[in-house]
C-alpha cells in the first residue's frame, strides 16, 4: 500500500510486477477459456449492436478489482463494466484517492467474433495523471508497460515510436463512423487529403499500442471513456509520442476535452492531425 511517507513511484517500484502478475492471471482464468467458446446467452448488448459485454467482461473486472484493491489499500477502480451499472463510480477518476483505470476487454466486439485484436488494459492514476500503465494482448502474448519518466517497454525491450516516413502516407486510425456526432464526422473529414491514409480503428489499446512501436502514425478517437484511452496515452507519451485535442491541448482523463484528439509518433505528427481535424470541423 501508500503509505503516508511513500509516493507513488515507490510503490510501482515494489509492486508493478504484482500488478502485471493480476494482469496475466486475469486473462488466463477469465478471459482465455471463453475465447472463441462463448455461448449465446454469455454475450449482451448494451448502447447499441456494436457496444458488446461479454462475461469474460465482467469476470476479469471483477477478478482485477479485487487484485488491485489488495494491492493498493485505500485506492479505487473505475472500470468499464463497473461504470456501465453505476455511472456515478465514474467520479473516482477526479477523486483523491489513486485510482486504478480498467478496461478488462478492450476489443468486446473482435474477442466474440474470435479475432486477436483484443487487449486487457490497466492504469493507475492520481489526480488526473497517469503515472503507469499495462497493455496485455493474451492471444499474441505481449505486454506493453509505462510507467511515467522511465519509458515504455514491449516484453521488456523499450519501445521508440520514431517518426513517420515522409515518402509515404500517414497510417491515421479513427473512430468508427457509428461512434461519432455529425461534428466530429466533418472533423475526421479533415484526413481525407493527400498524403494520409485513415482506417477504423480496432482495439484502442493496441492502436496506440501500434503507434509507440512505430506501425502506426496516429490515431484520431472521438470519445473519452478513460478506460480506453489512459494507458495507451502513457505508453505513447514515453515511447516519445505525444497527444493533442482540437483545442491543441494533451487530453485529459478527467474530461472536459474539444474532440477528436490525436496521439501521434513525434510533435510534428500531433500537430499535422490537429490541423486537419480543425480544418474540418
């Protein structure tokens, strides 16, 4: 735990490699089994036909709340699956205390098709910065890690995002047109231009994940759900990326932020993302 005389970077010093333990044991005893096995009635709806939960869902949130809540004592979780039955636990993330972020399946909707591209996502928190991060895609058996001033790392090698190749187009991954407002559709307008490449994106997690190991350019995502999104922002941040809202400002987990926003490979790149997506707007 955080004791009153321990910061927070002395406890990940003792007790990241617990959270990476809860992590791995979580895909292995909750999400694994059902991968490519869910039955029908294992498998609900909720916004909308492509807004999925699974029990693999909610058997992993419930297994690394409780993990993490041992861990950390005095600390909370704000979790997809948590915050779709009670929004109100939401407010954690702006809260006092550290707050563990989760997104036990980040990728519901390619998990039950049977596809890889799925990930389990994890941050910890505190008053609005994230100062760690895991990344675990079960299937392909890679770990990304961050934590804040000591770099970003895949299997334990670091991570540099570099810069895109001027000769060739930018690969820019953005929200799926279902999930965004008629603003934010003319914004991502913006990127149909000569020189750059957009595509919906697939699990957010291992989108940025692509973009701190130098596969991908940029993203441009239209939503805040923090479970989505803080861990892949560290991991870019210190693999050398950056991120930037409409507004030209990093985005913030708390809220509150001008959409779409961009997490790029180098400055340059945010900043060439932003533009477009002003100009469209």
């Amino acid at each position: 735990m955080i004791k009153d005389h321990e910061t927070i970077e002395e406890f990940l010093a003792q007790h990241a490699v617990d959270v990476e333990d809860a992590v791995r044991k979580a895909a292995a005893q909750e999400i694994m089994p059902r991968w490519r096995r869910l039955a029908d009635h294992e498998v609900d709806r909720k916004s909308g036909p492509h807004d999925l939960v699974t029990d693999a869902d909610r058997q992993a949130e419930l297994y690394l709340t409780e993990a993490l809540r041992t861990l950390l004592p005095g600390s909370v979780v704000v979790g997809e699956e948590a915050v779709h039955a009670n929004p109100a636990s939401y407010e954690g993330i702006r809260g006092e205390a550290p707050v563990w972020i989760v997104d036990p399946v980040d990728g519901t909707r390619q998990f039950v098709h049977g596809d890889t591209g799925f990930c389990t996502l994890v941050a910890l928190a505190l008053g609005g910065v994230v100062h760690a991060s895991w990344t675990f895609a079960p299937v392909r058996e890679e770990l990304a890690t961050a934590v804040r001033g000591q770099g970003a790392f895949l299997d334990g090698v670091r991570l540099d995002a570099g810069s895109p190749d001027p000769a060739r187009d930018l690969r820019v991954a953005t929200s799926h047109p279902d999930f965004t407002t008629d603003d934010q559709k003319r914004s991502l307008l913006g990127l149909r231009t000569d020189g750059v490449a957009p595509r919906a994106c697939g699990s957010a997690g291992l989108e940025y994940l692509a973009v701190a190991r130098g596969e991908s350019d940029a993203t441009a995502f239209c939503w805040e759900a923090a479970w989505d999104h803080a861990a892949g922002l560290l991991l870019v941040e210190e693999a050398g990326g950056t991120h930037l809202t409409r507004a030209g400002e990093p985005f913030r987990i708390t809220g509150g932020n001008d959409l779409p926003f961009t997490a790029a490979r180098d400055e340059a790149t945010a900043r060439r993302v932003r533009g477009l997506l002003s100009a469209g707007a």
